[in-house]
C-alpha cells in the first residue's frame, strides 16, 4: 500500500483499541453511512475455517476465472502489500482506488468507534459494490458468527474449511465451541459445503445447519474426492493437478467445487483448480534466498502455525523421505508452538528456530526452542539457519513454517 494511506489507517487504528472484537453494530452502522454497499455485490460465497479458507478462496476464484467470470475476492491478512487483501474483477486493487476507498470511509465514519478490520470489510464491500462481477469470494477474518463479513445477506453459499483449534481466547477453548463459532456464517435456505473434519467439529456443524435450515455438503456423505477426481450426486468430474501442492489441498478444492455446485449459480470449469495460486502455502521459493543454498536444493515457503496445520504439513513431509528435510521455524507469541511442531519434529532431519526483525508479534528464539522441547537450534536469524544447514548429505529440501506474518517477511527478502 502506498505510504499516502499509512497516516489513514494510523488514525483509524486509533478508534478502537482492537483490530476484531466479534460486534456487528459499529460495522452495521458505518455501512448504513455508505449506503449499505454489502447488499449491492454479486452473488457470494461466504468462506470460514482455521486452515484452508485462504486456499479454498484461491481455489473458488481460480476456477471461477477459469470460465471466464469476472471475480472480487476478500480475503486476510496481507502478506506483502496492504492491496493482496483486495481483488476486484480478478485485479489487486490499485493504491489509488484504495487510497482514496480508505479516505472517503474516514471521513464517513467521522471518528466513531471502529476496528481496523471493520473498515478494511466496508473498503471491500464499497469497492466490489461500484464494479461489476459475477462472483463474489469473501474470506472470514476470524470465526464467523460475529465478524464483520457476516454482515452480509444471505449469500448463494458458504463453505467452511478444516477447524482447528486457534484463537482460543477469542473463539473458545475446544474444537466444539470454536465450530460453534465458524457455523455462525450458516444461514436458512443457503448451501454450505465443508470437507474432513474432526468427529466432534461435524456433529457440531451438522445439528447447527439443521438447526437454521442450511443443507448441508458433506465430504464422504455427500461428495468425494480423491486425486483426480470429484463426484456427488450431479455426477463426476475429472481433475487435473492441483495448482497448489500438498495432499491436503484436494480437501480444499473439492470445498471449493462443492460450493459452487451447491450454489445454483451457472456451471464452471472445475479444471480450473489447476490454475490456484496462493501465496505462502507450501510455495516454492527460487530467489534471493535459494540462491544461499546449493544448486540441487529445494527452498520451501509455508505459514502455517497452528496445530491443524502443523499436521498437514506433516503430512507433506512423509512424501518427502528421497531427500533430508530441514525445517526452519519462527513463531508468532501467544500461538500453541508445541501443538504446531509435535507432528513436524519426528519428520526433521534439523530444526532450526528464527525470530525475523521485521516479523510482527515475533516468539523468541529461546521461546521457539522451548516449544520444540529443546531439540531446535538457534538460527537466531533467516540467513545465519541457511548458512548454518549441514551440506554434507547430496540434495535437500528446506522447509520455512510457523507464521504468516514470517512468510511476508521471507517473501519481501525473495524480492
């Protein structure tokens, strides 16, 4: 984002001391200003979950742009630029439309109380409202029932990703009060479509959308998919590899397909999975930072870092047993490290722990040594752990995980 903006969200910031507090009527009020921008979109798909929503977006809007649909997508946080929050019409929004997007939602609001996430949503809604496209992908920011994008009337679907436990001071404690929280974007009459999940997380989202009148899609009962390959009651499709790597991602695919098939909006081009991009999801690097490592090495770029995610990149991880796999970690504070790490650590042929200067809400090194139970080495930093890799053994892989707000900070260094 242009540095034009910077003093804009530094005084809307200061309205409201949190970024999210799970309220509506601040949002609600200030929409009502704008001229309620939320109820002019095209149609929705309203998309929840711990792991996998962003994913499931990039999917959703790949195969959409496959058939040649014109797209807004709304998605968080940013890894680089303040704009990737933002894509309309297929575009990342230009710092001049969201510069003065940003400024005109100020002045309207005119120093009432407001979070900075509730502002960012009215941005998106006013934006996508003034351009015209055939679909509209809105992303969560966190849980479901009470943020900010549920303020929208009833989309043509929703769909809800892998639930795991993460923000628990905020969302609950278990599996079963965070899903509770997630189910909230249900609504009656609307289709929503949700993939593998833990037993206690379906039975909760199964009697929440019979409780509101939501038919239900559900991986294993009412749709499959395997590699290459997708069905449900319409019938079968045959896929293509996925854009995105990682056996977990066909989970997310097929959400993604569910949902627009349950959605009654026009058929698509499901092929279009191939064409999903996502940043920082098992995305291999070949930059500034590859180039610190031998030639026939491997540089891997992943944000995960919550203990859904920490097993599926476990997962990845035991198709990689061809080479040693060396797995760099820096941790956000206030994050269950140890859960993250339990299914990684068996899988490491090292485990280096790093703390990046510009890395927002950053754990300690000696924090993230603790959490691995003492078996990572002190990087302390990116570029001291590539170095430090043991180049003894032929080809490798490497592998950095633990936070996105890290991932922005190795993606700005690849560049």
């Amino acid at each position: 984002m242009s540095d034009n903006t910077d003093p804009v969200l530094a005084r809307l910031t200061s309205l409201h001391p949190r970024l999210m507090d799970l309220s509506l009527d601040r949002l609600r009020t200030l929409l009502d200003r704008l001229g309620n921008p939320e109820r002019r979109l095209p149609p929705v798909i309203h998309v929840a979950g711990t792991n996998g929503k962003g994913s499931t977006c990039a999917f959703l809007r790949a195969i959409a742009e496959a058939s040649g649909w014109r797209v807004h997508v709304f998605t968080s946080p940013h890894l680089v630029r303040f704009n990737e929050r933002f894509r309309v019409a297929g575009e990342i929004v230009s710092d001049a439309v969201l510069n003065a997007t940003m400024a005109h939602i100020e002045a309207v609001n005119d120093g009432d109380a407001i979070t900075l996430f509730e502002v960012i949503t009215a941005a998106a809604f006013h934006m996508f409202a003034a351009e015209p496209a055939d679909l509209c992908v809105l992303e969560v920011g966190l849980g479901g029932r009470g943020d900010a994008t549920n303020v929208i009337p009833p989309p043509a679907a929703t769909a809800i990703a892998s639930i795991s436990l993460d923000h628990k001071e905020l969302l609950g404690e278990t599996l079963a009060l965070i899903a509770a929280e997630k189910a909230g974007i249900m609504k009656p009459g609307v289709p929503v479509a949700t993939g593998a999940q833990p037993a206690e997380v379906t039975e909760v989202l199964l009697a929440h959308a019979a409780e509101v009148g939501a038919p239900m899609w559900l991986r294993g009962r009412d749709w499959w998919i395997e590699p290459g390959r997708y069905r449900d009651a319409h019938g079968t499709l045959d896929l293509p590899p996925l854009g995105l790597p990682g056996a977990h991602q066909w989970d997310n695919a097929g959400i993604a397909i569910a949902a627009l098939r349950a959605s009654g909006l026009p058929a698509c081009d499901a092929t279009g999975v191939a064409l999903a991009e996502w940043p920082a999801r098992m995305q291999r690097l070949h930059g500034a930072l590859a180039a610190m490592l031998p030639p026939d090495w491997e540089l891997w770029l992943d944000g995960g870092h919550n203990p859904g995610a920490g097993a599926a990149l476990a997962e990845h991880l035991r198709g990689w047993r061809d080479r040693p796999v060396h797995v760099i970690v820096g941790l956000n504070q206030n994050k269950d490290g140890a859960g993250f790490l339990a299914p990684i650590l068996p899988l490491a042929t090292t485990l280096w722990a790093i703390a990046e200067p510009g890395q927002h809400a950053a754990m300690p090194v000696e924090g993230v040594i603790a959490a691995s139970g003492g078996v990572a080495r002190p990087g302390p930093g990116l570029a001291d752990a590539l170095r430090a890799l043991p180049r003894d053994g032929g080809p490798a892989r490497v592998l950095i995980c633990g936070s996105l707000y890290l991932a922005g900070e190795i993606l700005r260094m690849e560049h």
